[in-house]
C-alpha cells in the first residue's frame, strides 16, 4: 500500500521515480474490468424538404373610411375612389408615369437627357383605364344672372290700376343666384340624372313709378308709400333674400366632345331677410332711406324652373307658384325669372 501512495504522490507532483522503487510496486492481481459501450443507433436521413414557392409581391393597402383606397407596390402606388382610380404613380426602369384621372405626365431619363412628355387618355394603356366608369356629371352649381318680373293670376304683366305702384323697371329689376354647390346621380347612365343642391337668391324689383311700398298701419295689407318730404325720387326698389334648393331630372346630349344638358324640375326657397331702399332730394340735397321688414312676403315658396346648356353658358328660367305676398296682405303676384348662368365645366 505504501509503494500505491508513493506512486500516486510521485505522478501528482511530477517526481522521478527511481526504477528500485518501480520494481517493489507489486503488480495488480486481478484487472480492472471495462464496461462495454453500446453502440450509438443508426440515425435515419432526414427527408428532404421541399422549397416553398415564392409568393408574388403584395401591395400594402390603406382604406380610408371605406370611401378611399392606396395600394401600393414596388411597381406603382394607386389610389382609388370607389370604383374609380384617380391617381397613379408608376416606375418602370428609366421611366416613371404620373396619372391624374384622365391625364398623366410622363417622364423618361434616356442617354439625350430627360424627356417629360404630357399624356392624353388615349395614349394610356388599357390597363390605366379599363376600370374607369364615366359618372354623371350635375350642371347646377355656378353663377347666375337675371331680370325679374311679375305676372297676375291671369299671368298678364299689366297690372290693375290700383296695383300699379308694383310696376318695375324690368331692365333696372336684377336677379343674382350664388349656387354653391350640387349633387347628382346618374339613372343607370352618365346621361340621365337626378340633381340637386344649394343656392342662394339675391332679388331686387326696382319700381317704375316714383314710390315704394310699406304695411298699412291698420290693415297690414301691403300699399303704396310715398314721403310727403321727398322730392324727386330717383331709385326706389324692394330687395330679398332666400336661400333654395332645386330637385331636377338632367338630360345630357352629346355634341362633340361636350354635351348639350337640359334639366326642368321644382325649385323651394326660404326667406332671410328683406328691405326697401329709396334715394331722393330734400331741398336740392340727395338723401336715401333704407328700412328693413317682413313687407308680408311669402316665407317659403316653392315653383317650376327649366335649364339647358353648353360648357359654361346656361340659359334658365324660374316661375314661382307661391305669390309674391301672403293671400290677402298684398297684390296677387307671381314672381319669374329668365337668365344666364356661368358653370364650371
């Protein structure tokens, strides 16, 4: 036992052994068995797998309250409006296309330096506009300017004697119509459809007759007025103000590269406000009076109006069935209106 330690002290700490020493180590009487190790099991080939095909490139998209849609992709970047493509964006090599509905620009870099040419819808590929529906297009919004008027029941624009003093100027006797906006849907077609919107109606009736009107302080029927201190009266009118809205069934007929639309229906209005004005001399000096009120006018009215039309030039025609005044506070009187009226098209 002692030789095993001093061979094992021996082997730790690297001392040389003499061979007298080796030999009185006695040798191991029995052998130290090995367990046997069992061999690893034999690992199957993996199967080989099979390479996904590639998946074509998917444009990011972007829905704005489901009325707008931007997809966009390497190629190009779309938007849409409803069922309308508005705006294209395409890159193609050297070349990028611009598209606004039915224009475009189109810019190519080449070795001559860069071109920038101006497309028409015709020169766009079929893939640009395929999809792209005609809609209808209302004829309603825009300027208009006319002369106003008055008819009797009998619709005769000479009036009774004791109406006279509602006889008007019909040259000096203006009509301005802001109409400020319109909407339209086509009946199955972008030629025929329904119209409407909003407009407002500026009206003056300038008097022919050197007088203007007020309420009779015990009837409040409508009557002449004249001031006792006025001189000569040079203008003396009565001015409204109603807001309205049209309902109109629109035809339009091709004419070239335009169309010709035509559109009768029904008109209503509400007053705002209302007025006369007068400017006359009091001792060779001019002086005016201006006095606002009701003057018994119609607070709602409804009546008939009829359109046509050419790019920006309209001819219309308004009719009210509604008098002028309320029934039995002033002259029987209906009012119409013909003139022209500025578009944009």
């Amino acid at each position: 036992m002692k030789q095993i330690v001093l061979l094992w002290i021996a082997s730790i700490m690297m001392l040389p052994l003499t061979a007298q020493q080796v030999d009185t180590i006695p040798e191991a009487t029995e052998a130290i068995e090995v367990p046997a190790v069992e061999e690893a099991p034999i690992v199957e080939e993996a199967p080989v797998v099979e390479e996904a095909p590639e998946t074509p490139d998917v444009g990011d998209t972007l829905n704005v309250m489901g009325k707008i849609e931007i997809i966009e992709t390497p190629e190009n970047t779309r938007v849409t409006l409803g069922e309308n493509e508005v705006f294209i964006v395409e890159e193609n090599g050297d070349t990028v296309r611009v598209v606004l509905g039915s224009r475009g620009i189109s810019i190519v870099e080449g070795e001559d330096g860069t071109e920038v040419k101006v497309i028409e819808m015709d020169d766009l590929p079929e893939k640009t506009y395929k999809n792209k529906k005609k809609r209808f297009k209302p004829h309603f919004a825009g300027l208009e300017l006319g002369l106003n008027n008055f008819v009797t029941p009998d619709f005769s624009m000479t009036l009774p004697q004791d109406e006279a003093y509602m006889d008007l100027n019909t040259g000096k006797s203006w009509n301005w119509n802001l109409n400020i906006f319109d909407y339209g849907f086509g009946l199955g077609s972008d030629y025929v459809g329904i119209v409407s919107g909003l407009g407002f109606e500026f009206i003056n009736y300038n008097f022919d007759g050197q007088n203007s009107i007020q309420k009779d302080p015990g009837t409040g029927e409508i009557i002449e007025y004249v001031p006792d201190y006025a001189g000569n009266i040079t203008k003396s009118k009565l001015n409204m103000t109603y807001i309205y809205a049209p309902l109109l069934l629109e035809f339009q007929i091709p004419a070239g590269r335009k169309r010709i639309h035509i559109s009768g229906g029904v008109i209503g209005g509400v007053k705002l406000w209302s007025n006369t004005k007068m400017k006359y001399t009091i001792s060779g000096e001019k002086s005016k009076e201006k006095a606002k009120g009701d003057y018994n006018l119609a607070p709602l009215r409804w009546g008939f109006t009829a359109r046509v039309g050419y790019r920006a030039l309209n001819v219309f025609a308004n009719y009210y069935m509604t008098p002028l005044f309320k029934e039995n506070l002033g002259p029987e009187l209906y009012p119409f209106t013909v003139g022209l009226a500025l578009i944009p098209w």
